[in-house]
C-alpha cells in the first residue's frame, strides 16, 4: 500500500515535470523539431525505441507480453500560433494563423517572432487599436487576421527597419503559453490541447519504464505534429487498433468537467468505432474512474485523419476535459489522473 503511494506520488512528479517542459517548448505546426527532440530524449531515457517519420513524427516502440494484435496511441505535440504574412510600413507584423486560435484572446499576449536565421525576438499581439486614450474604436475594432498585429520590442519605425533586423514573411511567431499549476490542481495554460494528452502519454511510459509492466500487445505511442492543421494522423504506423489521446470538450450541453476523462462517441467527423467505445466506457465504468461520453460538435482528431487516409483500424478518441479549448485553457490534475488511468486499462498493462 505504501508503495502504491509513492508509485503515485513519483508518477505524479514525472507528469507534472513534463507537461511544463512540453509547454515551455514553442512548437506550432511546422516548427516542432525541438518539441519532438525533447520528447524523444525522454523516451530514450526511459528505456524506449523511437524513430522519426519523414514529416517529422515521433514514434516509440513498446513491445507487449504477446503479438497477434497492434495496438496504437497517438497524441499531437504541434500546437497553434502565428506567422507573419507582411510587415507593415510602421514597423508593425500582420500575421496568419496557424491553425485556429480564438484570436480575441491573443490581445495583448507576449510572443516570441523565430526568423529563418535563428534569431529570436520578442513582441506582444495586439489590436491596431491598441489605445483608449486615441483610437475611437479601441474597445470595439474587430480582434482577427486584420485588425491585429505583433509589435516588436526593437526601435523600429518603419518596414526596413524591420527587415534590417533579419524578420520577414514565413518566420513564426509564437504566443506564450502562460503555464501555471495551482496548489488547488488545476493546470491553466494554452496548448493543453494536446500537450496535456502528450505529458500523459510519456508518463505512459514512465510508469512502464518503472514498474515493469507492459502493455498486453505491441504498441506503437506516435506523437504527431500536424494535427492542428488536419492531417497529423495521416501518417501512422499500420495498428489495428488506434486510441487517439487529445483534449475533451467542455460547455454548451456536454457534461465532461475538468477532472474527468472524456470518452467522444462522435465529432464532426463522424462516429468512432462502437465495440472500442463500448469497452472504453466499460474499462472506466469497473474501474472507478471518473468519466464523461460526449459528442464534440467542432472537433476533428487524428483518427479522421488516419481515417480519410485510409487506415484500417478500429479506432477511438479519449482524453482530459479541457475548458476554453483553443483561448486559454485549463483543466485539473483530477482529468491527467483519469486518462492516464483509462489509457493504462486500456493497453492492459501488467
Ligand atoms: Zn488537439
């Protein structure tokens, strides 16, 4: 008993200790080089066989007590962020989206512009409005692609200043995550979508690494980084079972909270395979762990993905309650607790 609870406590620590280091790492889709590095020195240091798919993909190889059955797991290490697209004649970086942030939101937000050459500079998102004190239309101009820019802590006044500076159209531009845990267990922080789900796998693997279970099957774990622009799942070890850990919703008329493990019957994409569901909900059910099943109405995952590219697999999505998905997020250790736990049931690790 006792050392169940240091097991938990130990276990607890790994999962914190990475999820901070996954979101201190910049690593919107296209950029995710040095997120997938960190992730990958983990598993190696853990015990574990990894490789890199061409598009950048990492992958880690867990032998089972039995072959016969390939099972996979997948989270998505890229998250959302910004490029520029011009510079304006004042110096200022309009920028595209990269993937679909609530862009309301990143008023205001420090970021980090990456130029080509590895230069790194640092700026805050705001409105073209920024002041009340002179623009009419300060707190009522639109916050999208057109109405906001990146203002850059340099002494630039105008476009050649900037692009003196080495910054031009296609360098990223990476908004803070702004991580903080609580002493009350929530975690408020953007990119738990699905930085998060990603932290529960490695301490996944932790626990394995730990204890010396293994899942029943061989399993391959893909952290995939193109998810936030629809097609990370297309390029997928061959499994013939697919559990897709990303965010769960939270709102409207869905019951998921943030503590819970979040189970999706279906998303815009369709519904997910009904045996591995069933059992998903089963496996929570008999094991005392707190879960929601909800249908997510803007929500696409790596499964379709995986899907629309063809995999022939059965396949499901799971992961924790995450609220204000896509601004800035928060869930409860309470919800990495649940999916950690429900992954585990579901790999059969002994
Ligand atoms: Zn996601």
């Amino acid at each position: 008993m006792k050392d169940e609870r240091l097991l938990e406590q130990e276990q607890e620590g790994f999962l914190r200790d990475t999820l901070q280091k996954l979101l201190t790492q910049d690593s919107p889709t296209g950029f995710t080089d040095r997120v997938v590095e960190l992730a990958e020195g983990i598993a190696r240091n853990l015990g574990f066989e990894t490789s890199r798919t061409n598009k950048g993909n990492l992958v880690v190889t867990v032998p089972g007590r039995e072959t016969g059955r390939r099972m996979g797991l997948c989270a998505h290490v890229d998250t959302l962020g910004l490029m520029v697209r011009s510079i304006t004649d004042r110096g200022m970086l309009m920028v595209t989206r990269v993937g679909g942030p609530l862009m309301p939101t990143l008023d205001g937000e420090y970021c980090r512009i990456y130029t080509r050459a590895g230069k790194v500079f640092t700026g805050t998102v705001l409105s073209l409005s920024p002041s009340v004190h002179v623009q009419d239309d300060a707190g009522t101009r639109a916050r999208d692609e057109k109405n906001m820019a990146v203002r850059i802590d340099e002494k630039v006044r105008s476009k050649e200043d900037v692009q003196a500076l080495g910054i031009s159209p296609g360098d990223y531009v990476c908004y803070d995550p702004k991580t903080v845990i609580t002493e009350s267990g929530f975690v408020k922080s953007r990119f738990l979508d699905d930085k998060a789900s990603a932290a529960c796998l490695l301490t996944l693997l932790w626990r394995m690494h730990r204890t010396g279970e293994r899942p029943q099957y061989d399993t391959w774990i893909t952290l995939t980084v193109h998810e936030e622009v629809g097609h990370g799942g297309a390029a997928l070890p061959p499994v013939d079972e697919l559990l897709a850990v990303d965010m769960g919703c939270i709102g409207e008329d869905l019951s998921c909270t943030e503590y819970q493990v979040s189970i999706c019957a279906k998303d815009s994409n369709g519904p997910y395979d009904y045996g591995m569901v069933s059992r998903l909900m089963k496996l929570a059910g008999d094991n005392g762990v707190d879960y929601a099943v909800d249908i997510y109405p803007h929500y696409g995952s790596d499964v379709s993905a995986a899907w629309k590219a063809g995999m022939d697999a059965r396949a499901a999505l799971i992961g924790p309650g995450v609220h204000a998905s896509h601004g800035m997020e928060r869930t409860h250790l309470d919800a990495l607790r649940a999916t950690l736990q429900l992954a585990g049931l579901y790999l059969e690790l002994a």
